[in-house]
C-alpha cells in the first residue's frame, strides 16, 4: 500500500463524524481512562469538580442554564452522581446515566438540550421524548424537569 492510499484509508476511517463528534469521542476515551486510573489507586472520582469545569467552559446563557440543571439535580435528585459524559454534566445512579446537559456550542446547535438517557424511567407507551432543546429555565420549565427527573430516578 503505498503512503497515498494509506492516507485516504485513515482518512475514511472517520467518514460520517464531524470534528466536533470525533472530539467528544476522544473527551469519553479520557474520562473512562481518569476513571481507571482512580479506580486503580482507591481515590474517589470527584465527578462534581469534573462537571463543574465543563460548565465553566460553556458560553454564558448555555453555562446559566447549566449552572440551575446542576442545582436542581443537586437539590431534588441528590441520589444522581454527577459525572461527565463525552465532555457534557451529566448525572448517573449507580453508576448508570440517567439525565445529561448538552451545551448548544457542544455540536453547534440553536440551542441547549436536557437528555434522558435508556435508564431513566420516562416509558410511556410506545413513544416518548428523550430530549429537550431548553432555551430559558422559567418557573414552569423548571417544575417540568424536575418532574421529568423524578419520574425518571424511579
């Protein structure tokens, strides 16, 4: 194979994922490794801290709808662990993600996203919403989520 084709070959490998997902892919590799290697020495993962500095990094409306989703969880969900999730908070119960924030500047979208992962115990019927694009945290915008984080802790 000459240098050529194995360029393209290489460069193929990544067809179908924009930079922005290859990134949050290799953000997931360094979290399971900081995980590893915590667990390894007996340290306690300090998954508040880690959430905490993603939020920091977020542009100012993304990072004040994160900073209240934080308080929240920390608040009606206290059971949650929070963690990061290929680069985003998120917040897990025993061990297993339920809810995560996906900041709008994480893949250039309009807008933010609150995300109910498989575990969360939203099921109702044959369909329902497993995310929602959050522009303001009103008053009734917060009693939805924290009905909707609730429900979904069981």
């Amino acid at each position: 194979m000459t240098d050529t084709e194995n360029t393209a070959t290489k460069e193929k490998s990544y067809d179908g994922f924009t930079d922005d997902e290859r990134a949050a892919m290799k953000e997931r590799a360094q979290e399971l490794k900081k995980s590893a290697r915590k667990k390894s020495t007996g340290s306690k993962v300090d998954g508040e801290a880690d959430v905490l500095a993603k939020i920091d990094e977020m542009p100012e409306a993304d990072k004040a709808l994160a900073t209240r989703l934080h308080a929240i969880v920390k608040e009606h969900a206290p059971e949650l662990t929070p963690k990061t999730w290929y680069g985003m908070p998120a917040y897990a119960k025993d061990g297993k993600n339920i809810v995560f924030f996906q900041s709008s500047h994480k893949f250039k979208a309009r807008y933010a996203t609150i995300g109910f992962e498989e575990n969360a115990k939203l099921d109702d019927g044959e369909m329902w919403p497993t995310a929602f694009a959050l522009t303001e945290l009103t008053p009734d915008v917060e009693a939805r989520i924290i009905e909707l984080i609730k429900r979904a802790i069981g």
